[in-house]
C-alpha cells in the first residue's frame, strides 16, 4: 500500500482513503465488523498509515538532498 509513497502529493483525501484502506484489511484479518480504526490498530500492533507515508516521504527527502548528481555505478 505504500509503494511508490514517497513521491505522491499527500492530501487529505489521500490520507483518508489510507486509512479507510488500512481499517478494512485490519477487519478483514481480525473478522470484526463495527470497531474504530484506532482499535484495530491496537490489535494489530500496526501504525497509523498517514504517519507511515509521511515518514517515507522525509526519507526520500533526506535522500534526494544528500545526492550529489552523480549516476549510481
């Protein structure tokens, strides 16, 4: 679900269909039906999606910065 994150434009539509996403996978693994997201979450020990993405972009960021422009060998 977080390929190719790192160079989307993250928006808040974006970030809801994640966590719209993520909610209904944790459901399907867990076959529950009317719990919250934040529930699932807790039982599943996974994170929040959008905190996910977010972190990959600043590390992208990171990346790009430290590139001197040079092609990789």
């Amino acid at each position: 679900m977080t390929y190719g994150s790192e160079t989307r434009s993250l928006s808040m539509g974006l970030i809801r269909r994640f966590r719209d996403t993520q909610g209904v996978m944790g459901r399907a693994m867990l076959s529950l039906r009317d719990q919250r997201n934040e529930e699932i979450r807790r039982r599943t020990r996974g994170t929040d999606i959008a905190q996910r993405v977010a972190c990959e972009k600043w590390k992208w960021a990171r990346h790009i910065a430290r590139w001197n422009g040079e092609p990789a060998l």
